[in-house]
C-alpha cells in the first residue's frame, strides 16, 4: 500500500526548494488565486493565518496531504506588500531601512483523513541603514519583484541584515522545523 502523497498550495519556487532542503518533494503543486487583501482591521498574525488556511482549503485533495503557507512582512501592525512596483519596494525598503521588523509565515497541513494543524513561525529581522546608492543598487537587481516587503533575504539583501532573531526559513517563506513537526505530526514519513 502506497502513502499518500503530498500537494503544496503554493506557486513559490522557494517553498518547494526548502522543501526539498529536508528531503520532502511533492507529488503536485498546486498553485491557488485567492483574495490576499487585508481585512479592515485585521493584524499581521491574522492576515497569515487566515490566508493559509484558505490556501490549504483551495487545494486540498482528497485523500492527500495538502501544504500551505503565506508569509506576512510587517512593521508593527502595517503589513507591507509584495512589492509589484519599484515605487512598492522602495517605499518598503524606505521603512524597513535601519529597523527591525517581524516576518511571520502562517503553515496550514491537511491531512487525507481530515485532520488539520497548523503553526505560525515569528523571525525578527534588522535591515542596516541604507544609503541612497544601496538602496538604488538592490532597486536595480530586481530581485526585489514579487516578494513580500521588497526583499529576499537568499539574495543580494543577505549584505544588509544586520540582525535575525528566528528561523530563517521562515523569512524565505517556509519554516522547515515547524513544517517538519506538522508533516511528523500528522503522519507524513519524512526521510
């Protein structure tokens, strides 16, 4: 009898490479559209649960295990986009810029018997002061395009981190201890 597999509601690339990092490679991947606006009100822990949850529920598959993650970047109660403009990620970089801020990663996992956990993973990063030309050189990369609060920390960002209290693959988009203690949890054999 085979186990059964593993969906990740995810179209992130790095989701699926930290992933692979523990040796989990799924059996499909399912990308999901949903609403990702905040609610009037609603805190940064929320927002990320919330969104996990409702990934987890758009690409459960029956009798699988589905995976779903979102990461929320924010500076107290303000959540920063994922920058689509370079005027989205300068304003982020701007705030982020000699200060320190929370990156939060809601992980939802369903389990093909229904059962369902889940884990919020809290990493608390300081970016150094920029200059106007670092800011500019990091603006011209590109690599900010797409990522929640401007940056990557696996990128050219890693020069200006001055500090990071967590895990740090939570602050790339998936944090593999919390993730490995859900698919444990449930029943997934990890290798």
């Amino acid at each position: 009898m085979t186990s059964p597999g593993l969906v990740l509601a995810s179209a992130s690339p790095r989701r699926a490479a930290l992933l692979a990092q523990i040796g989990v490679i799924p059996d499909a991947i399912t990308p999901t559209h949903i609403d990702e606006t905040p609610l009037k009100d609603e805190l940064p822990r929320q927002l990320a649960q919330r969104l996990a949850r409702a990934k987890a529920d758009a690409a459960a598959a029956p009798d699988a295990y589905t995976l779903a993650a979102d990461t929320v970047v924010c500076c107290g109660r303000r959540v920063l986009p994922k920058a689509e403009t370079p005027e989205q990620a300068r304003a982020c970089l701007d705030l982020l810029s000699g200060r320190r801020h929370h990156v939060l990663t809601a992980v939802v996992l369903a389990g093909p018997d229904g059962r369902r956990a889940e884990r919020l993973s809290d990493s608390v990063v300081g970016f150094a002061r920029l200059s106007a030309a670092q800011m500019q050189a990091y603006l011209d990369s590109g690599e900010w395009q797409g990522k929640a609060g401007g940056y990557a920390i696996q990128g050219r960002a890693a020069a200006h981190i001055r500090f990071l209290s967590g895990s740090y693959s939570n602050v790339v988009g998936l944090p593999l201890f919390e993730t490995a203690q859900l698919l444990r949890g449930l029943g997934y054999p990890l290798p």
